[in-house]
C-alpha cells in the first residue's frame, strides 16, 4: 500500500536508482542555481523518492528479520 502514496515512476524504481536521483536533487537544491518554481518541484519529488527508499529499507529490513529469525539467535556469535 505504500507504494500508491509515491509516483508509479518513483515506485517501480530499485532502491539504488532513487538514491541516485535524490542526491542528484540534493546536489541541484544545495548549489541554489534553479529557479524557485523548479526547486519546489525538485524538493516534492525528493520527498517522495525519499519516502520510496525508506519503504524499500523497511521491506529489506522485514525480509532479513524473517530469514534470521527476528534476530533473536540462540548460537553464540563467537564458536571456536
């Protein structure tokens, strides 16, 4: 469900490549050389992109939890 919250451009994008284009926006906003009409459009879409990458974080994060158990280990870390 969180996916219809961003842009289906946005959505179908891999978790690297919205990375890449919200440092891209950073990068714009941070040199102040766009106009203010485009920096606003500029900030929305980093927003959602960053929006998109803290789902993708999140889904990972699930992910790993079900293959190590929710983290919770009863091995020690250390086995010699």
């Amino acid at each position: 469900m969180a996916k219809s919250s961003v842009p289906q451009d946005i959505a179908a994008l891999s978790f690297e490549d919205a990375m890449k284009q919200l440092e891209t926006i950073v990068s714009k906003l941070e040199g102040g050389q766009v106009k203010l009409d485009e920096a606003v459009e500029a900030y929305e879409r980093g927003a959602a992109l960053k929006k998109h990458c803290e789902a993708k974080l999140a889904e990972a994060k699930t992910k790993v939890e079900k293959i190590t158990g929710g983290g919770k280990s009863t091995e020690p870390l250390d086995r010699e």
